[in-house]
C-alpha cells in the first residue's frame, strides 16, 4: 500500500512538474520544446491545450508587431506629410492647448517669434494677451497685430478643450497696394490731384457733418484747352499744381482745404 502511494506521488508530481513548465514557458513567451506529453489522458489533454494556447498567443503576438510596424510607418508617413503641409505654407501657423502651451507650430512662425519648443506658455512668445483670449469651439476671429515692422492679419480659431488654431499673415504689401489702388481710383492720373468722385465724397462727408464753416470755391481757367493743345499737358498740368500751391497758403488758420480736379477742358472758346 505504501510502495503504490509511493508510485502514485511520483507519477503526480511529475506530471505537475511538467505542467508547471509548460505553464511558466507560455507565460514568458518561450516556445515550449517539443515532446509528447506522457501521463493519464486528462493530464495529456490539459498539456495538449496549454502548447496549443502558446502557439495561439505566439501568433498573436507576431500579429500585434507587425501591425505595430505598420501603424509606426504609416504615423511617420503621416507626421512627414503633416510637416511638409505646414511648412509649405506662406502663412506662420501655431496650435495652442487648453492651458495656452505651444502644441506645434511652421517654420514661417520661427522666423517671426523664433524658435519656440512645444510646452512653452504662450506669453513667452505672443506679447499681445489679447490673442490668447479663449474662444468656442470653431469660433472665428480676426486681429491686426505688428511684428518686426510687418503687418500681420492674425485668424484665430477656437478648438476642443479651449485649445486656440492661430495663423498670421503679412498683409504688408497688400495693404501697400490697397491704398495705392484707393488714390488711383480717387486721383486724376495726370496731375494725381483729387478727381470728381473723390471731390464728391469728401464733400458729402463734410455735408454730413453740418454745413457750418463750409466753403466751396468754384475756379474757371478760362482757356485752359487752348494751353493744352498750344503748349502740350505737361504744361497744363504744371498750372493745375501751381494753382494748387497758391490757394492752399490763402486758406484761414486752421482750415483745411483742397483742390480738385473737376474738369480740365472748357466747352467754350477761351
């Protein structure tokens, strides 16, 4: 009776034993060496079940590192396209988190702010508070701001969790050209004295306001088509700017006055 209780612990224990190992190699993902398993059959068919688990987990795990290398090589395919499309932008482009850090920025931006590490407090770089104030989710705002002598056209859009989309453009030039293209279309080409249209609007301003201290004063260059076609437009236009520089002087301390080019040609002889 003790020989066979003998016999039974060791044939057991045995079989534990190299359950316990097929179990601690599954559990550290070492491949179980090959073998039949030996044993009652119940005990064969849990060591069965404990290398076909290890194969499935194996496989799994081969599944998941090399899903893993793809997303890796796709997000760096995508963080490569999302630099090239900010860089390629004219405009500096900065992303701010809920709690005013810097979240990215483009390279136009540290060429006007410098170079500014993600993390950084927005005051650090952005001198107006004004820019940083916190706007609703896809809210929309627009600011002019200067920096370095440049006029910036800065949009603001407000993102989740109170984060702020900024971009700022120079509209230096534009606003160069823009006021070009307002004393063009309000000047004479010639003489580049204020025009008919121009002479209209600023009385109708000055008409708005009160007709108090208004005075409109009408001058007729008798023969002034005869000067142009005698002596050429040059000429002519000589005489409208020397007018110019005669009258202003009699205008009273304090009065503001112009002249305006409403006609160059009489309709009569001179």
């Amino acid at each position: 009776m003790f020989g066979f209780a003998m016999f039974l612990s060791r044939s057991i224990g045995r079989t534990l034993r190299e359950m316990a190992l097929r179990a601690r190699e599954l559990a550290s993902g070492a491949s179980a060496k090959p073998g039949v398993p030996k044993g009652p059959r119940e005990v064969r068919d849990v060591l069965f079940a404990l290398e076909e688990m290890g194969a499935r987990c194996r496989k799994i795990e081969a599944t998941m590192l090399s899903e893993a290398d793809m997303m890796a090589v796709r997000l760096n395919r995508q963080e490569s396209q999302l630099g090239a499309a900010l860089n390629n932008m004219t405009q500096a482009l900065c992303m701010l988190d809920g709690q005013k850090r810097l979240v990215l920025s483009n390279e136009v931006f540290s060429r006007y702010f410098g170079e500014v590490a993600p993390g950084t407090p927005a005051r650090a770089f952005l001198t107006d508070p004004s820019l940083t104030l916190p706007l609703r989710e896809n809210e929309m705002a627009t600011d002019l701001l200067e920096v370095g002598g440049a006029v910036m056209e800065v949009k603001r859009r407000g993102m989740l969790a109170k984060g702020l989309l900024i971009t700022f453009e120079d509209i230096t030039e534009k606003q160069r050209i823009s006021r070009r293209l307002e004393h063009v279309a309000g000047h004479d080409g010639l003489t580049d004295l204020p025009n008919r249209k121009n002479f209209a609007e600023v009385l109708d301003q000055r008409l708005a306001k009160g007709r108090d201290g208004l005075l409109v004063a009408v001058v007729d260059i008798r023969g002034f088509k005869s000067i142009n076609d005698t002596h050429g437009h040059p000429v002519g236009d000589a005489i409208l700017k020397a007018i110019l520089s005669l009258t202003n002087p009699l205008l009273p301390l304090g009065v503001a006055g112009s002249l305006s080019l409403v006609e160059t040609i009489d309709q009569g002889p001179g």
